[in-house]
C-alpha cells in the first residue's frame, strides 16, 4: 500500500481545497494509505469533509507567528524578546530584501516519524509549506503542486531555490502556469508537467439538481439571472462585478447578478454596492455549502478573478452546460475557446465585462447559439494523468 502525505497551510473554502478533496475521494482507500497535513485550523467546516479514511495531521502552530505580515512576524518576536531572531529577520527584508520564508526558522516545527513514498506540497504559493516539505518530511519522492501564477502575484520562486532542488517534480493546474515556472526557473524544466485540476461530475449534477436549500426569491427571479462564485477577496475581482454591474445598470437592462461566498472584503463590496447604487441588481448571497443547484439556474456564468492558476468554478459551471464569461487568467484559454463556448475578456476592466455581458442578456440568438454549441463540446476528467504520477 502506497503512504501519500499531502501537506497544506491549512483547509479554507477555496479552490485549492475543493480540488484536494476531490483528488482525495478518488483514491482508492485498498491501495493507498492517505494523510494531509495542515499547519493550523482556520476552518472547521472544511475539515470535515476531508473524507473519514484520510488521517489528518495537524501541527496547530501559531499562525501569525509563522505565517502572518512583516507586522506580525517582528511583533511576536518582540513579544517574546527573541532579538537575535528578530534582527536577523529585520536585516534580511529591509537591507538584502530576502522573502521572509526564507529567514523564518522551522527547526521548531514538530517532525515526523514516518516515511512516506509520496509526499506533496500542494500550494507552491504557500513556502513555509514548500519549506516544510523539503526540510522536514522524509519520503521517497517529492512533489509540489501550482495553483497561482508568478507573475501577477509576483511570488519570488526563484528565491526558494534550496527548497525547490529537493523536488522530484512540478505541476502546475495549466499551461500558462508551467511555462511561467519553467521560465522563472529554468533549471528544472525537465522536471515540470502540466496536470489540469478535475471536478467530480457526478457529484456536482446531482447537488445542481437539490433546490431543497435554495431561496424561492432566487428561483421566482424573472430577471437575466448572472451568479459569480468566490471568496470575497481581492484576487477574485468581485469589487469588477459590482462596477460592471452599474455600467450594465445604466444601459436600461433588466438583470440580477448574484455573488455566492465570503471572506474579509464583504464589508467593502457592501460599501461598493451602495456607492454604486446597485442594491436592487447586485445580491450578495454569502457562503453556499452547495452553490451548483445557483450555476444551473442562472443564466449566465461571470469570472472575474485577476488572477487563478485553472478556474475550478469555471470547470464546475463546463460541467453544467453553462454560458460562461470570464476574465484572462492563467487557464481560461484552456477551458474557453473565446467566442465559441464563452467569452474571454482581455482586459481586466469593469467595463469590457460589461460589454461582454450585455448581448447575453439582449440578444436571445446570441444566447441560445452558445448554449448549442456547448451542448456539443464532451468535457473530459483528468483523473487518470493524476493517478499515474503516484505510480
């Protein structure tokens, strides 16, 4: 029986988090013994789903002591009179400018006894995790998972690189995200793939099917129904929609664009909407254990991210058939043939998302012409080029 450790910050309702659960719940449970590993709990919610015969660890460390701002690092050392530490760390971000990861001391960090045959870290862009995997795991073969790309996040890979020549192999969730890695780090091209993130087809058809928990305000709405799904944080653009809402507003349109999730940048959103006068067509309807009964019964599908290394929304809404609308990330060409399945707008601009929803919601044809051609396009599951890299 092959040990896969997969090894995490911690578990938050993102993408990231969504894809592991569904890789784990792939696995066969006869043929693989399967632990995650998570440095803190954040939420509980998303705990429990990580299914019953996967042994969670979790190293409970002080978050913002280990992982928090520049802020929170020099205040918890001063708390604790560290001066040594804390100079050391001072010196390296304002005089060499070296990420802090790299100045950040794991040494107390419980190990761990066992040897495994596969151990991963499953977000690059979290490099204690990277650190921690490198350093402290012993396993016969490592590897790193790419969920973000580098250049829009300006995450410094290349700095990392004693950690990285610790990896067997790299895979990024798209094309674009390989070849920016291979790119940044050209010593190890060799070792860098491609693995498209998969969704459970089955599953999300028939939780698109349950309107047991869905609001009948929602399902009467006889207006052009646009949903958008994300944590409500910077990087998914949702601060674009409520911006692009009041262009479409001012057309005379009759529409209501709904926003499933939650995170830190709700209040501003909620100050957005009404400093944009778009109560009455931009609905925050907060965090949905199951969003996709919403995908099916809208009419549109937005994506308005800045950046995502695939778009999982955007391959779940793929799985319900629907129109989809969404802004140039590392992996909407991969998903959306431009002007044939959906529409991808180059710009990262309130108002050529506008311009790109407003046909939809006008032209009937427009509308139905892409919904005949999705129909015709077979999605395809990924699963077996994942199984085979632990193999």
């Amino acid at each position: 029986m092959k040990k896969i450790l997969f090894c995490l910050q911690t578990m938050v309702c993102g993408g990231v988090e969504k894809e592991l659960l569904t890789i784990l719940n792939r696995f066969d449970p006869n043929e693989y013994e399967l632990s995650v590993l998570l440095f803190y709990s954040q939420d509980l919610e998303m705990e429990k789903k990580i299914p019953k015969n996967v042994n969670v660890i979790n190293l409970s460390i002080d978050k913002s002591y280990y992982c928090g701002s520049f802020k929170d690092i020099v205040r918890g050392r001063c708390k604790k009179f560290e001066v040594i530490d804390l100079s050391r760390i001072v010196f390296n971000r304002l005089y060499k400018h070296i990420p802090l990861p790299v100045s950040i001391s794991i040494e107390d960090f419980p190990g761990l006894n066992e040897t495994y045959d596969y151990a991963v870290c499953y977000h690059m862009h979290s490099p204690l995790v990277l650190k921690y995997v490198a350093e402290k795991i012993n396993a016969r073969i490592k590897y790193a998972w790419i969920h973000n790309d580098f250049l829009t996040t300006e995450y410094p890979i290349n700095q990392y690189s004693n950690w990285l020549k610790e990896y067997n192999a790299f895979f990024g969730v798209s094309d674009r995200l390989t070849e920016e890695f291979k790119n940044i780090c050209p010593d190890y091209k060799t070792r860098s793939f491609t693995l498209h993130n998969i969704v459970d087809i089955q599953d999300i058809k028939q939780k698109a099917n349950d309107l047991s928990h869905v609001e009948e305000i929602f399902l009467n709405e006889k207006s052009f129904k646009i949903l958008t799904v994300g944590r409500f944080v910077e990087q998914k653009g949702f601060d674009l929609a409520i911006k692009a809402a009041a262009i479409l507003k001012e057309k005379g349109v009759k529409f209501v664009w709904y926003a499933i999730g939650y995170g830190k940048d709700e209040e501003m959103m909620k100050s957005l909407i009404e400093e944009y006068k778009v109560r009455d067509c931009f609905v925050i309807l907060g965090r949905k254990e199951n969003p996709y009964s919403y995908m099916l019964n809208s009419d549109l599908y937005v994506q308005t991210s800045r950046h995502e290394g695939y778009g999982l929304t955007v391959a779940e809404a793929r799985v319900l058939g629907k129109t989809i609308v969404c802004t140039d990330f590392a992996g909407a060409s991969e998903q959306i043939i431009n002007n044939l399945n959906g529409v991808i707008v180059k710009e990262f601009s309130a108002k050529k998302i506008s311009e790109a929803i407003l046909p939809f919601i006008e032209d009937e044809k427009y509308r139905e012409d892409f919904h005949e051609r999705i129909l015709s396009i077979v999605s395809d599951d990924g699963w077996q080029a994942i199984q085979e890299v632990f193999e």
